[in-house]
C-alpha cells in the first residue's frame, strides 16, 4: 500500500470513529518519514482524541517545531500540553498564537482555560478527598494552586483539604 493510500485510509477510519486504528496507520507512515510534521499533527490529534495527550505532545513539538506558522499545530500543541498537565509550556506556547494571527476572542478563550484547571483534575481531586487520603489530597491540591494561583476552583479544592486536616 502507498503511503497515499494509508493516509486515507487512516481518514477513513477517523471518519468512522476508529481512532486505534488509524494511530496504528499514522505510526506506520512515520516510521518511514518521522519528521513529517503533517502526519505527526495529526497523530497528535488522535492521541488527543484517545486520552493520551501526554503522548500526543511529544509528536506535535515535533509537527510544531518542523512548520511553525501552521496554526493547526500549535492548537493541536497546547491542547494537548494542558490537558498533559504540561500547564506552563502551554502559557509558554501563548504568544505564537498571537504572531500566528489567531483571533483575539480564540486567544482570550485559551487564556481562560489555561487559567483554570482541566475539570478532570478537581473531580481526581475531590474523589480524594471523598476517600480520606489527606495527605495525597493535600500534595495534589498544593500543586494544583501553585499550577493555577488565580483559580477559585484550585483555592477551593486546597480549603476543602485544609479543612479535612482541621476536623481531624
């Protein structure tokens, strides 16, 4: 099969929701070209796709790095390095958006989330509050602030910590 051939039919299978496989498609096409900064944004977009942003931010530095001005890159790179917890590479990655000509209100609007904590974390968070572990809660909740110290939700997870130590 050409490499032409596989990237459509790893369209194909994202059109139909078979995200595993088409990873397992894209992967193979870079390991034949594993500079390609196509093919690698859009493995990252399917690892983002998956839960596995961790992973996708190692192939979308490499897409990132290859093709800078492509803003479909650099969306791709701080989706997938917030929701990584990679909080400040992601503010880190703010001012190309602005020198890529994103909009002002897309801009403000990825501020915003980088400015709060992914819901994901302040559930994983209370659920350890909920089951008593304290001092696990009390670390995760301290790095949460020191991640976001102008988020209510962070300062209000670290209070309901805090006041779990009190009542004991």
């Amino acid at each position: 099969m050409s490499i032409q051939q596989t990237l459509a039919k790893a369209q194909h299978h994202v059109q139909s929701g078979q995200y595993d496989a088409a990873i397992k498609l894209y992967r193979g096409v870079l390991r034949l070209m594993p500079k390609q900064p196509q093919i690698n944004s859009l493995l990252g977009a399917m690892l983002i796709q998956t839960g596995q942003a961790e992973a996708a931010a190692d192939v979308l530095e490499l897409a990132f790095a290859a093709e800078p001005a492509k803003p479909e890159h650099w969306v791709r790179l701080i989706v997938a390095h917030h929701r990584a917890g990679h909080v400040q590479r992601a503010r880190e990655l703010l001012p190309h958006g602005v020198a890529l000509g994103i909009a002002p209100e897309h801009m403000d609007r990825f501020r915003q989330d980088l400015s709060e904590p992914p819901e994901r974390s302040v559930q994983a968070l209370n659920k350890m509050v909920a089951s008593g572990k304290r001092l696990n809660a009390e670390i995760a909740a301290r790095l949460l602030v020191s991640d976001y110290p102008e988020s209510p939700a962070a300062q209000a997870c670290l209070e309901r910590v805090l006041a779990m130590e009190a009542a004991e």
